[in-house]
C-alpha cells in the first residue's frame, strides 16, 4: 500500500487471544523501530514520531486491555489512524513525562499553549507543528495536558532535504518556558524518511 494512503483497517487487526501469544514477540520487534522514533527535547520532554506499525500495535494493545471487542474497533480505528503519517508529513506524539506529580503540575501550569511551540528545523527552514485538532490540549486556567499529538506538514523541498544525510535537522520547542533544541541523528533521518512518499 502506498505510504500516502496507508490506513489500518478491521482487517489488520488480529483477535485479542491471537495478539496475546504473538505480543511480548511484537513488542520486541516494535522496540528497535521505536528506539529510532524517540526523541529527548530537554529534560521531561520526549518526542515519539508515529508511523502505521507503532499505531497498529497500540490499537492492539488498546483491544487486549480494555475488552471493548468488536464495538470498541471502530473507535480505536478512529483514534489512531490520524496519526499515521501519509506521505508529506511527519506525525509525532509528544509527551512529557514528570514523575512527581507535584512537579509535573507545576511545569504543565508554566507550559500554557506548548503545542503551537514545536518545529522541525530543516536546514535553513523553519517547519511548524500543526497539532491534532481532537481536543483542546490547553486549559482555560492556561495548565497544558502531558500529552500532545502533532503533524509536521513538509513540502516536497522539505523531502529531498530529509534526505540529504549533509543536512542537519532538528526538532524544537520555542514556548517561553520550554525551549530546546535536538538534532535527529542519521539513524533516525533513515527511519523517519520511511514516512515520506
């Protein structure tokens, strides 16, 4: 299937007692993908770049957890089928990740609208996150969720760049209380590339 068309269907979902045998396999196999798909901005800040394979195990393992069956299937498929990248962009989870719940509240009441705050840096441009239009993620009280899902829209210049191992490229935060910068490794360049038509 071609990666701008590619969407998990009923047919790729396997039943819960089947995805139950094959599961501590499949996650073992999914960790080495996820590995190159991960990202530390800063110090609570992790970036996940989602692709067809991360969301149809986490549609699974939704399944096998919540017993929702054959009604919970359409939904699941909702959910998560936007986040699978189609060809001319990236799309990540991103996630930050403060143990202390004390410290955690503290930081996402200084984080107020992070989501408008995340780019890829390309080179010498600027690409701008558009974040997924399913929820509000920000509060009125201006406290932001742990939690965000962001699309990374990419002309065909921006392709051809990724590409280009000469290119540096890097994922950011510009938000007043959490900027930082980091740089895509060659390793997961070649895997995030797998993305693009």
């Amino acid at each position: 299937m071609p990666t701008a068309t590619r969407q998990i269907t009923r047919d790729d979902i396997i039943p819960d007692a089947e995805f139950a045998k094959v599961r501590k396999e499949r996650r073992a196999e999914l960790l080495a993908l996820k590995r190159l798909r991960r990202i530390d901005l800063g110090p609570v800040c992790t970036i996940y770049f989602e692709c067809f394979e991360t969301m149809l195990f986490q549609i699974q393992e939704m399944l096998l957890i919540e017993k929702g069956g054959e009604a919970q299937i359409a939904d699941e498929l909702a959910a998560y089928n936007p986040l699978i990248p189609q060809g001319s962009e990236l799309v990540a989870t991103v996630m930050f990740e403060i143990d202390d719940p004390v410290r955690r509240a503290a930081t996402l009441n200084r984080l107020g609208g992070v989501e408008d705050h995340f780019f890829l840096q390309i080179g010498p441009e600027r690409v701008a996150a558009v974040p997924e239009g399913d929820v509000e993620r920000t509060r009125e009280d201006g406290k932001t969720s742990s939690i965000h899902f962001l699309h990374f829209p990419l002309a065909p210049a921006h392709v051809a760049v990724m590409r280009d191992p000469a290119t540096q490229i890097l994922v950011g935060c510009d938000h007043e209380g959490y900027a930082h910068l980091a740089a895509l490794s060659p390793a997961t360049r070649a895997e995030l590339a797998r993305d693009l038509a």
